[in-house]
C-alpha cells in the first residue's frame, strides 16, 4: 500500500479543470503567504492535496482494509445513513459513481480483489486542509494477488 501512496497513481490532475486547478493553487498561495499556513509547511518543496487530504501526510494506515462483501457493505451503510439523514442528493450521487465502479468490476475478479478504503472524513484534521470543500470524500484502491492491475476510484461532493 505505500508504494501506491507514493507513486503517482495518486495523482488527482483529473479531479479538476484547468481553471478550477489555478483557482485552487491562488487560494493555496494566499493562504501560505498569510502565514495561516505557513508554519506547518515551511519547508515543503511540494504542496499537493488530494481531494481535501494533504497528500504527504497520507499513509496506509489512514485505510481500512475490506474484502468484496465489506466494501459492499460500507457503501450501502453510508447510503442508508445519508438517507435516514435527509441528504438525498448525496446518496443520489454516490449510487451513480458506486454503481459506474461496480460496472467496471464485473471483469475484474471483484470477488478475490482486496479493497482499501479511506475516507476523509475518518481522518484526523491535521491531514486536511482547512478550507474543506467537500461533502464527501472517498478513495478505494482495489488490488489482486499476483496482478499489477490497481484500480482505483474516488468518490467525492463538493
């Protein structure tokens, strides 16, 4: 799992437009240079976030390890609970991208495929950046013993 954290397949150039990326990195900037930040990353030749997670304080503990039925699980848990709690729209959302992923797993072996999951919101805030922007924020890596497909998926609302 570290050697995924720290390769680029955790690079999020696709999460955002062009204009959104520059919009971004100027709040990035000010923020730093306001000092609100600069004290924690003085220092850093590299600031790159990943979804709302600083991605240099990502590790694999901040994954939960599942098997096929637990991921499924935890998936319809957070359905039912932003359900029960109103927010429709987010689990409108989600059951599209869930149901996108579970599509694609249908050629992959879904069933023997270990799935790391990590959600942002489960993490402590000194991962975060303080202006959070997102509803929700999910990433599942899947891998396969003895293949060097990984697949993963992030799910997120802002």
């Amino acid at each position: 799992m570290d050697d995924i954290i720290h390769s680029d397949l955790l690079n999020e150039d696709y999460f955002s437009t062009k204009e959104q990326k520059v919009e971004i990195q100027k709040q990035l900037d000010q923020l730093i240079s306001f000092g609100k930040m600069a004290a924690a990353y003085r220092g850093d030749d590299k600031f790159e976030l990943y979804g709302p997670i600083l991605k240099s304080k990502i590790k694999s503990s901040d994954f939960q390890r599942l098997d096929y039925k637990s991921y499924l699980i935890k998936m319809q848990s957070y359905k039912t609970q932003w359900t029960d709690e109103g927010w429709t729209y987010l689990v409108d959302g989600i059951t599209e991208f869930h149901q996108f992923a579970l599509e694609h797993l249908e050629n992959e072996t879904a069933a023997k495929r270990e799935y790391y999951f990590l959600d942002a919101g489960l993490i402590g805030n000194n991962k975060l950046f303080e202006v959070n922007w997102y509803d929700y924020f999910f990433t599942v890596i899947s891998t396969l013993e003895n293949s060097d497909k990984v697949l993963i998926w992030n799910f997120g609302s802002d």
